[in-house]
C-alpha cells in the first residue's frame, strides 16, 4: 500500500454497491478533513506543484496564440478557428485517453502527453523565429496539440481521487485549480509582456522551458495503478459500458447535460483580445492584464472553495456561479470602461471556476473507480465544448457584432442551470 492510499484508508472509506449496480459509490467519513490536509499526501502535492507550470504553458500559449492569429488575419473568426479546432480533436479521441486511463497508469500516460507538448512549443517557437509560421500552419499545430491533449485528459483528470480518495476530493480538486491559476494568472500577462518586449516566439520557448520542469515534478509522483474491471471486456465494450453508466445514472446524466453549457461560456474568450485591440486600445500589454484579471478571479473563486472544504449545497453553489457567470459576460459586452471590464473578467473567473470545480467533483464522487476513466474523458469532452465555443464565438462576433455574440453566450451560460435547478429534483437533492 502507498502513501496515497494509507492516507485514504485514515479518511474514511468507500462502500461500492456489492452488486455492481448504477448506485452512486458511500463515502463513510471518519473524521472531517482540514481543506489543505491534502497537501500533506507527497504525490498530490508534487502532482498540484506540476500543474501550475502545466497550466501557466497552457495559458501563455493560448494567450500568444490569439494575438498572434488576430496579428496575422485580422479576424475575430480565425482567432476563434485557432483557439476552436482543438477542441475538435479533443471530442473526437478523448473516449480513447478514457479507456486508456482505466487500462495503463495514468502519471505515465500524462509524462508522455506533456513531454509532447514540450516539444511543439519550441516547435513553434522556431518557425516564428524563422518567419516560417503562418495562420494555417498555426492551426495545424493547434490540432496536434488537441489531439495530445485529448488521450491525456482523462487521465488528469481522474487522477486526483486515485492520490486523495473521496473524502478529500472537493478541497484537493479546488486546490489543484487554484494551484493552476497561479499559471492562469501568470500566463497571459507574462505572454503580453513578453510578446510587446520580443515576440511571441519568447513565449512559446518559455512554455517550452518551464514544462521541462513541471515533466520532473511529475517524475516525483509514484503513484502507478491501475484500476481496471472485467480484462475479458474488448476496448469497444468498455467505451459501451462507460457510455451507458453515463446515460442511465440520474444525476450524472443531468450534470454531463449542464456542462453541454461550456459552449456558451467559451463566446468570451476570442473577443478578449479584440476588445483590447479595437475597443480598449491596450495592446499586447493591455490584453495580458484582462487575460490576468479573469485568472485572478478564479485563483480568488478556487481558494474560497478550498478554505471551505466539502460544501452541503454543491447542486445550489453549480446554478448560482453559471447565473452570474452569464450576466457578466453580457455586461462586458456592453461596457467601454477597460477597468469596469477588468473587473466583470474577475467576476467570470471566479464564478466560471466554482462552476467547474463543483461539476468536476460531483460526478467524480459518484462514479465507481474503474469507470472513472471513461466517465471524465465523457466529462472532458463536454469541458472542450468551452474551446468550441471560441469558434463559434468569433463566426458570430464576425457576422453580427461583438455585442450580439457575448449577450448569445451569456443567456446561454445563465439560463438553463436555473431552469435545471427548478425542474429536476435529483439536482436540487445533489451535495
């Protein structure tokens, strides 16, 4: 037994239904935990330290990656297109990073998946360098990136539980994200600076330098299991079975069907940069700083959620936080004060991250161990709706009106968690 699971074991521990039915997983606590206790687990903490790095690269590309395609266009709908396509990828193979992250240990499968990574930033760092790149070689490389991304974020994602167990989900899954919006936080804005100093290309190789560090971080985590059910079972049926957990567990089914709602959410980010290049008149310095102030948002959401601990009302807290999330899109829509905008970007963090971390938890805590695979790469699907929603962000911004596409998005983002709250009494029942 390792480190992860005599802490678990000290916790509390989890009945499974004995008969192998749709019943949501028992967690019988022993004692209540304190919300950092967590840290205290040496390969969740090496895993959390990681994420930052894993996270920073992320954003700080993101952030470069829409300058740049607005730099080389001039076009709402490419900035959509570049920052969209990989969600593509993402729904087309995560069902296969999900078998795999029930078959094979999951830090391998993420080492090899960032190690990846790594190696298309200084990729693409070289071909800005060189004056190679170009808005279509751009988005080839966005699709690789997806296609990576996709067989490893099942596994991210489903790792947490396997280090901490149930009982200290809720915190270890909100002081992962607010470990991660540190990177959030730093990745836009340094991209912005950088990018105003020397180019994009300095960022990519940054990205580059500081995921080496993270991949030695993750060489830390000892962590290798594996929780795998019936082996007779072929690929294919297990991808079945975890399809069919998911359609016939009442609240999974409901949660998977919010989260649809991420689509919505992703209107505002490829209209952050032209806000800051055409209505706020900041450059790259400027759109860095908005960049920040939604990661500041959610690094201030997450540590509430953290300092918290395990919340009784997580069906209530998920409707509240995609409500305001939605107003606040809107209002950014229509405001032309840049330090009014800053802050409903602050707001649309925090409220965007609850809304996440509280989703992301509930369905883990209702899902047995050796369906968690394939239930979050589902999961993961429906998160990349949110990157989807850039490109049909940016095509309506480009068709309409900036306006038209961010008050789409915020009704879409607002309403629906409300109407589900009402209606469904398995939701409102859900802690």
């Amino acid at each position: 037994m390792d480190a992860s699971e005599t802490e678990q074991n000290s916790t509390g521990s989890v009945q499974d239904n004995a008969s192998g039915s749709l019943d949501a997983p028992v967690l019988v606590p022993e004692r209540r935990v304190g919300p950092l206790e967590v840290l205290r687990i040496s390969d969740f903490r090496w895993m959390a330290f990681a994420s930052v790095f894993m996270v920073f690269g992320f954003e700080a590309r993101a952030a470069a990656q829409s300058w740049l395609s607005y730099e080389l266009t001039g076009s709402q709908a490419w900035v959509g297109l570049v920052n969209g396509v990989p969600a593509i990828a993402v729904i087309a193979l995560s069902l296969v990073g999900g078998l795999a992250a029930d078959r094979f240990p999951k830090r391998d499968i993420l080492l090899v998946v960032r190690a990846s990574i790594v190696a298309m930033s200084f990729l693409t760092g070289y071909l800005i360098t060189v004056d190679l790149i170009t808005v279509w070689i751009l988005l080839g490389l966005a699709l690789a990136q997806g296609s990576v991304v996709a067989f490893g974020m099942p596994a991210n994602q489903s790792f947490v539980v396997e280090l901490v167990g149930r009982g200290k989900l809720m915190s270890a899954t909100s002081l992962m994200q607010s470990t991660g919006m540190i990177g959030m936080v730093l990745g836009p804005a340094v991209a912005g600076v950088l990018i105003g100093i020397s180019g994009a290309a300095s960022v990519y190789y940054l990205v580059g330098v500081l995921g080496i560090v993270g991949l030695g971080m993750l060489l830390l985590v000892k962590n290798r299991s594996v929780h795998r059910g019936d082996e007779s079972k072929s690929g294919w049926q297990d991808i079945k079975d975890g399809l069919n957990f998911v359609r016939n567990h009442p609240v999974i089914r409901i949660l998977m069907t919010l989260n649809l709602l991420a689509l919505f959410a992703g209107f505002i980010i490829p209209l952050i940069p032209v806000y800051a290049a055409d209505v706020f008149d900041v450059g790259g310095g400027g759109f860095g700083v908005m960049m920040a102030a939604f990661g500041v948002g959610g690094t201030l959401g997450t540590l509430v959620l953290v300092l918290g601990g395990d919340s009784s009302r997580k069906g209530l807290l998920m409707v509240v936080s995609g409500g305001v999330f939605g107003a606040c899109m809107i209002l950014f829509a229509f405001s032309r004060e840049y330090y009014l905008s800053l802050f409903f970007l602050g707001l649309m963090g925090g409220f965007g991250m609850a809304y996440v971390i509280t989703i992301n938890v509930l369905v883990q805590t209702h899902t047995p161990d050796e369906m968690r695979g394939r239930v979050m790469s589902l999961f993961g699907i429906t998160m990349q709706l949110f990157a989807l929603g850039f490109l049909f962000g940016g095509v309506i911004a480009q068709a309409t009106s900036n306006e038209v596409a961010l008050v789409v998005g915020g009704i879409g983002t607002a309403i629906p968690p409300v109407g589900a709250y009402l209606f469904s009494g398995e939701l409102r029942r859900v802690s």
